[in-house]
C-alpha cells in the first residue's frame, strides 16, 4: 500500500513476513553529452515503454515524443552513457533484471521495438538517428543467487563506460548497500544477448539514495540517507570509498538528504551540488539558496528556476559560494545577462548543447522553449571565435541581438576576416541589415558586457571610427568579389558612414543608368534609386544630386520621387540658361555651399566681384576668400580692408591692425593699433606714413595716455621719452606707477639729479605711507572678520544642539538668536534662498551677475554669512600675498636713499601681517568645520524635524558651487621679499 503520509512511499509485505519500503522520487534522465553530436535526448517511462524525445530537432510534451521503445517486461530505469561523444546511447533495466543496450545509428532500427511516436497530433513522422538495438545483458550475480523474487533488487543504474555499469542494492535484513560494478563479459556465441557479471562489489554502510557521474572528470559520488557524502574510487583496482572533502580538507556532509546530486567544477574546486525536495540548494555542505526548484549544469553554467519565477543563469568558472549566495538571495537584483523572467511553476528538463534552446516543463505538463540570454550570448561568442559568422548572424537575427557584438567582440579578428564574413553571410538582405544596425556603441561595455575572464578581446582599434572602418573594409571586399551583385550594399556602405557620401552613391546610380550590367545578379539604375530612397529623405537626395552638377542626374532623382515638376522644372531650365562657373554659384548658394560658392563665383570675371564680396561679408568667409584671389591683385586688397573693418567690429583691434598693415591700408592700421595700445606697431605705421616731428610728438602723447590708462607706465614713459623727448613726463609717470629704478635709470641718464629731491624722494616716502596704512587696514579687516567668523560657527553649533533637543527657536530664545546670531530655522533659511534663486532665475544675464555677487553677503545674520567671511579672508591674504614684489621693490630704494627707519618700518609691518595670516590659516579653515558643514545630523537621538533642518541648513550653507571656498589660500614663504640689508 501507499504511505498516506509521506509521498511516493510503497509498503510491501512479501511471504514469509518480509516486509519491504520503497521511496521514490523525481529525476530526468536526459543525455549528457557538450558537443553538437548530442541529440539531447530526455527518456521518460511508460510502463514497459520508454519514450524518447529528441530536443535538438523536436519539442514535444509527453506522452508525445520522438520515438520509443517497446520490452517484454516493466522498466525499471534508464541511463545515458557518460561519455561526452557517445551521449546519445542509452541502457534500460527492466523488471526481468535484463539490461537492453542501444546505440545510436544513422537510420530508424529494423528491430520492432522500436517505433517512431507521432508527434503532435498530425501524425507526422520524424524520422532522426534513433538508436537500435546493440546487445541485451542479463545480469549474473554470485553465486547464481535467484534474483527474480524481487525485481527492484537493483536501483540507481549508472553508465559510466560502454562496457561498465554501477549499480546499486540495499541488505533487507541492515541499513547496508552495496555498489556493484557490472561489466560486460564477451560472448561470441550469441549476438543479440550479452552477460553482465558482479565484477566487484563494495558495502557502505548506510542507505544510498544517491549516485552521479561527471561524465569527464569520471568522478563518481554517492550521497546516504544521513547526508553523508562519499567519493567512488571505480578505476582503483581495490575500488575505495572515501569521504568527500571540500577545498579546506573537510568531510562534505547535505545537512538534509537531496533528491537531485549533480557534479560541477567551480573555479577550480569539483564541487557537489543538491537540491532537497523541500527546494534547498546546497553547493558542498553549504546552503546558498532555500528557493530553488529546479537546476541543471551544462558546461560552464548552473542554471536554476526559484519560486519567484525566474531562471538564472550562472557562470561557474567566475562564481564562488559568495557571487552564488549573493546572486540567489532574496533582496539581490540581477541584472544583465543572468535572470530571466519565466512562468510560475517551470522545472528545467535539459540544455541543448552547442546551442541556445533551455526546456522548460510547466506545471499543467507542455513544454516550453526558451533562450536564456546568459546562453546565446555565450554561444554567440563561441560562434564568433571560430570565426562561424553565419550562424552567430542567424542566432542574433532570430534573438534580436544586436549585430553590433560581431564587430565589437573582436574587431581586430574581424576586420582581418570580412572576406569570410560575407562569404558565409551570402546575402544582400542581411549584409545591409548589418549596415543599419551599425552604430559607434561598444555593446561589449553597455548592452553585453562580457565576463570577467572570458576570452573576449578588451584591445580596441585606437585609429579612426568603428562606422567607417567597417563601412569602408566590408565595401573594398564586395567590390573585389563581385561589384555587381553586391550593388546595394555598396551603396548602403556609403550611405551609413558617418559623413554620407551621398555624392559618390548617385555617381554609382547613374552610372548604372547609363551602362547596364550584363551579370545575371545586378540590380537597374531604378532599382538602386528606389532602394536609395528607403534609406534617404528625398529632399536630403534631390539636393545632392543637384550638388553633382549633373542636371540628368537631378531629372533620374526627382522623377523617383514625389516632387511636382512644376517646383523643379523652371529651376533646373534657368540654371541650364547661365555660364557654366555662375551656374554652380547658384547651386551652391542654393544648397548654402557658401566656400564653394565663392569659389565658382572668383572665377566669373571681375564684374561679379561686388556680389562675391557681399557674399564674403554676409557670411563672414574672409580667410577662404583670400585663398582665392593673389596678394597682388585689388580683390585681395579690398577682402583684407573688409576683413579689418570685420575685425574691429568684433573688437579685435590688433588682428584688424595687423591685417590693415599686410594690405597697405596704414591709417585704419594706426587707428586699430592705438585703439589696443600697442605703440610699437603704432610707430612702426607712422614711420611708414612719413610723420613729421610735430606729428610723432602728437602721436607719443596719445599713445602715452592710452597706455597710463592700461596701467603700462613703463611702456608709457619709453614713448614719451622716444616720441616726445619729454623725459621728465616719463620719470613722473614711472613714479606714478612704482618703477622706482626705471625712474632712477632716466634721473641719471640726463643728469637731472634735481628730480631726485623734487620728486622721486617724497613719492618714496608717500608710497611707504599708503603701504603702511593699507597694512593697517588689511590687518583689522582680517582680524575683525576672523573673529566674527568664529562667533557665527559657535552660534550655529548652538542652534546645531537646540535642533537635535527638538527646540523650536521660536521661544523665548528666539530673539536672542535674531539679534545676534546669523542662524536663522532651517526652513525659513530655505524658503528664502530658494525664493531669492526663483527671482534670479528671472532676470537679465547682467542683474543675474550683479546678484551672484551679493549672494555672499557680510551682514550680521544672513544666511551665508560664514560663507561671506569665508571669501573676505581669502581675498584679504591673496592681496597681501600679491604685494611681496612691490613692497621687495621699495625696501630696496628706502635702503638706497638712507630711509632705514621708514624701511624697517614697513618690513616689520608687511612680517607681521603675513605671520598673522599664516597663524590664522589653520583656525579658519578646519577640516572638522568642512566635514560637519557637509555632514547632516544624524543618531539615535536625532528626530524627524532636526534631521529636516540639518539638511536644510546644509543646502543653504554649504552650496556645491562654494566648495572652493573650504580649501585654504596658500603663502609661499620661498618668495623672497625682505631686504637683509634692513634686518
């Protein structure tokens, strides 16, 4: 009887009071093989039937299947061979304890127990490599026991070779088994039945319920009852059994009995692999997954269906228990090539080797096909390094891969081999779908990254882009091997570079029109233009073909296309009308070809200059238009002379001065290099215009005021001195601009030592004044703006405090608070700053500007004002800094002219204010300040509303564009500025 208890359980009660337990579960038996000569057979058992279904060709749910084979007796198992190349042959044990062999052959068997199924409901008939019968072996066991009163004597049949089989049968009277080695004995009498002898046999004890094979590392493990997991040493001659251990050297033991045990290699480790029939994954002795359905190994991959409806897809030579236990989780999102959605219920029957078909059983029984993309894409790749393009071409078709991947897998590979790609390809339809789908994307990086250490080739064609490398090799191939049949491909090539050569394309066309090919495979001029026409606007086609000048050419194109012939015709008759050079002029501008224009437009006659100028003008082509006219000639004169006017329109004063110059025009030259202050230009001009005495006296003085106005006094007092002999103006103005040596250069140069206690002396000592006040002022600005910036971050650490005690600062504190402090509530600070940018967002660039500028605003209680501070003290230390080489400059004449004191006085202020600055630096800009500014505030005593207001008091105190006002401004103290002399 049934057990109503546990499922699947059979009660037996034989003579003789012997009582016996059977427990059965589900497996599939499928064939083993990795190569494309395995069929992917799967076998299922009917009775004394066993229905086979072939994968590879057929999908067919059972009771259907490819084909079956009939026995006189019950059966009990079946097994494939575990041999990667003789996968398809299968061995059945019956009830009679007979094991029936088959090989398959390459045509249906002439034996009658064989019958091809129907598959589906039309009767057809398939007819594949079925196997036939090889040699049925009856079991002989020692000592001639009578092994017919039980005929499941025997369980779990494994095929390891083609003349060994293991077995497996357990003692009635103790929870022992044994594991027998069954190998065929050679029989020369009879043909058709064999003998299979205990050639050995080993005892464990323990129940097996388990035993698997690698079919190519031959590895053999049983799991007991308990969990326990052993090692079957087959091959050694004593035939030991052996724990399994993992990579630390550990017994392996399933923590609970599995009902499906597979072998698989994980990186470098073999590993064992269940499955519980309560959906418990175990690698080795660790649990990596509680929701699993289902799974299977085919090569490299592990692949699962779960109880959320997904299959996944796993590489075992990346993988480790971590990525696996990481991947299977709950609360982990896969992405990429690794999870596929399928429908609920769905348990794996097989993977087709050397393809990319999973099958899938549903819970009401029909079977589905699915291509898991971690499989395509791995298959793919593999077609792709054998350089099979064709089959990878039709897989990525069919699958809606992108073609991208043939190029981006290998581009080196590929480019070397386009011969053999469209050679394989064979076809003008899929050439050019490649073509179109074509795009500058490494898929390889975006759409299908590849894995870590697969083979695929990370070196990248550094020389030019992908389209047109590929555009321009696959094109010199077609036209090598056959221009005529490859005709629309060649065409698409040029059209899908990233510059279209649509110009080249029409030449191709009418070329076509004009001489028509005598292969049997070329295509009409019409033909071609209509195919054009799918892959160009016909207005972007018509213009083209108007830019060829060909006129035929223009009528063939726009009589393909929907153009009235009323908007072209008079067109096309007045261009026909004109001379030759003025005709493409007017295409050209008509096509907005402007330098071609004006190219076409040089060569009409001197009569069409006016219009080619305005057109130069219009659309500032000033440098093409001076290519095209000689130095010497007047068109070249007037473009310069435009050219200029131009430029100092754009306030590009010394290029139009330089081009007024090159073309003789030396007024507007003079004019355009005073406007930019550059004098020596300007007198090398004036020199050329022949300038009086009078007139250069003139011109130094302009130049003078241009250049003081510049803030160039030395510049300034060279012309006065060159141009006006006016060196006493010049030492005035070298004084005006603290050139104190320069001044002393003049003074001693004319022996007007006079100046030297009229002038230089006292504009020593008036500029030794300002530098000290300015020292002064620097001095308090800094040191009242650092101490202001200390009490704002004090008080904003206090409000900091008061929003973590959830205190409202609306109490009596409030006021306080708004007295005093810059710290206004978190959310009063963001909507005024927010309203404030709302209102910027508004206005003109200018006004926006001018209220960038007082966004950082110094006064007491406004929401940035640590930034404000912040900026001021930067400024004020990097226009001290900036002062070492001016005040370097007047220590030295305070030494010169006996001002030691004044001298002194100066250094030791200037010392001072640095040694201030330099001392403060650390204090102002903190690392901790930074961090806490930045770091919203966070705990276990925190709450909703101060966790609200410090983020709101981060946006609005710490914007991402004022980061730079965090880092400090830097002193270099190897600027050399004190006078030793002084010290």
């Amino acid at each position: 009887m049934w057990d109503p208890v546990t499922p699947y359980r059979l009660h037996v009660l034989c003579q003789g009071w012997h009582y016996l337990a059977y427990d059965w579960h589900w497996t599939t038996d499928r064939s083993v093989g990795d190569n494309s000569s395995d069929l992917s057979n799967v076998a299922v058992i009917d009775g004394n039937r066993v229905l086979v279904t072939v994968f590879r060709q057929t999908v067919v749910p059972p009771p259907m299947c490819t084909y079956q084979l009939l026995f006189p007796h019950p059966v009990n198992q079946v097994t494939f061979l575990a041999h990667p190349q003789k996968s398809n042959d299968l061995a059945v044990l019956d009830a009679s304890n007979q094991i029936s062999v088959y090989k398959c052959g390459d045509c249906p068997s002439a034996d009658p127990t064989v019958k091809l199924g129907a598959v589906g409901g039309s009767g057809f008939k398939v007819c594949l490599r079925t196997p036939h019968l090889e040699k049925r072996y009856k079991i002989q066991f020692e000592n001639n026991e009578d092994q017919d009163v039980n005929p499941l004597k025997l369980g779990l049949l494994t095929w390891i070779e083609e003349d060994v089989f293991l077995a497996v049968s357990h003692s009635e009277f103790s929870p022992r088994s044994v594991i027998h080695h069954l190998t065929a004995a050679s029989s020369e009498m009879d043909e058709e039945h064999g003998q299979l002898n205990v050639s050995s046999s080993a005892a464990v004890d323990g129940v097996i319920i388990s035993l698997c094979c690698n079919s190519k590392t031959k590895s053999v493990v049983l799991q007991l009852a308990d969990g326990q997991i052993f090692k079957y040493l087959w091959e050694s001659p004593s035939l030991a059994i052996k724990p399994w251990k993992n990579s630390g050297g550990f017994p392996v033991r399933f923590p609970y009995p599995c009902t499906q045990t597979e072998l698989a290699m994980i990186g470098e480790e073999e590993c064992v692999l269940g499955l519980t029939d309560r959906c418990r994954f175990f690698i080795n002795d660790i649990e990596v997954a509680s929701n699993i359905t289902s799974f299977a190994v085919y090569d490299e991959f592990l692949l699962l269906t779960t109880h959320s409806h997904t299959c996944q897809c796993f590489c075992l030579r990346d993988a480790s228990f971590k990525t696996l236990q990481a991947g299977l989780s709950s609360n982990h999102v896969s992405h990429g090539e690794v999870l596929r959605k399928v429908e609920r219920g769905s348990r794996i029957v097989t993977v087709v080797p050397q393809d990319t078909k999973l099958v899938l059983q549903m819970p009401r029984g029909n079977l589905e096909v699915v291509h898991h993309r971690a499989l395509v894409l791995a298959q793919i790749r593999k077609w792709l390094d054998k350089l099979m393009f064709k089959e990878a071409f039709e897989c990525m078709r069919k699958l809606r891969i992108n073609l991208n991947l043939i190029y981006d897998h290998n581009p080196k590979v590929f480019l070397g081999n386009v011969e053999t790609f469209i050679k394989q390809i064979d076809s003008v339809n899929h050439i050019n779908l490649f073509f179109t789908e074509l795009k500058e994307e490494d898929v390889t990086k975006t759409m299908y990254p590849a894995p870590v250490t697969s083979s695929v080739y990370l070196s990248r064609d550094p020389d030019g882009n992908k389209i047109d490398l590929v555009c321009d090799a696959m094109r010199a191939v077609m036209e090598s091997i056959n221009p005529h049949k490859y005709c629309l491909s060649i065409l698409t090539s040029h059209v899908k570079k990233t510059t279209p050569e649509l110009e080249i394309v029409l030449q191709k066309v009418h070329e076509l029109q004009g001489n028509a090919p005598s292969d049997p495979d070329a295509v009409s001029a019409e033909e071609a233009l209509k195919y054009l026409l799918h892959l160009v606007d016909v207005n972007e086609l018509y213009d083209h073909s108007l830019g060829t000048y060909d006129f035929d050419l223009v009528l063939m194109v726009a009589e393909k296309s929907q153009k009235d012939p009323k908007e072209y015709l008079p067109f096309l008759n007045t261009l026909k009308k004109m001379e030759t050079n003025y005709q493409r002029f007017t295409i050209d501008k008509y096509l907005k070809r402007y330098e071609k224009a004006i190219g076409h437009l040089s060569k009409c006659g001197p009569e069409y200059f006016p219009e080619c100028l305005n057109l130069i003008k219009d659309k500032n082509l000033y440098n093409e238009a001076l290519k095209l006219y000689s130095p010497s000639s007047q068109q070249y004169q007037d473009i310069s002379i435009a050219y200029g006017e131009h430029l100092m329109q754009e306030h590009m004063y010394e290029p139009a001065g330089l081009m007024f110059a090159r073309c003789g025009a030396h007024e507007k030259a003079l004019s355009a290099f005073l406007t930019c202050g550059n004098w020596k230009q300007a007198l090398c001009v004036a020199a050329q215009l022949n300038f009086t005495k009078d007139q250069l006296v003139g011109l130094g003085r302009t130049l003078a005021g241009k250049l003081v106005e510049q803030r160039k006094h030395i510049d300034a007092a060279m012309v006065l001195e060159e141009c006006a002999q006016d060196y006493e103006e010049a030492v005035l103005l070298l004084l005006e601009g603290a050139a104190w040596e320069e001044a002393l250069r003049l003074v001693y140069k004319y022996n007007r030592l006079d100046i030297i206690e009229t002038n230089v002396k006292p504009s020593i000592l008036e500029a030794q004044k300002n530098y000290m006040a300015f020292l002064d002022s620097q001095t308090a600005t800094f040191s009242r703006h650092k101490k202001r910036l200390l009490v704002v971050r004090e008080l904003k650490e206090q409000a900091q405090q008061a929003g973590l005690d959830d205190e409202v600062p609306h109490g009596q504190e409030s006021d306080l608070f708004s007295e005093t402090s810059s710290v206004v509530s978190g959310s009063e600070m963001s909507g005024k700053y927010s309203h404030s940018n709302s209102r910027i967002s508004a206005r003109s660039s200018k006004n926006r500007r001018k209220a960038e500028r007082k966004k950082h605003s110094l006064k007491e209680g406004s929401p940035l004002e640590d930034l404000a501070l912040l900026e001021a003290l930067s400024e004020v230390v990097q226009n001290t800094e900036n002062l070492k080489d001016e005040v370097y400059h007047i220590l030295k004449v305070l030494f010169l002219f006996e001002f030691d004191e004044q001298g002194r006085e100066l250094q030791k202020a200037f010392e001072d204010t640095l040694q201030l600055m330099e001392r403060s630096l650390p204090e102002i800009w903190t690392l901790t300040y930074q961090q806490n500014s930045a770091t919203p505030v966070l705990g276990p005593n925190s709450t909703a509303n101060s966790i609200m207001a410090s983020y709101q008091q981060q946006k609005t105190s710490v914007p991402v564009l004022d980061a730079e006002l965090f880092i400090p401004p830097k002193i270099n103290r190897r600027t050399q500025w004190k006078l030793s002399l002084l010290d």
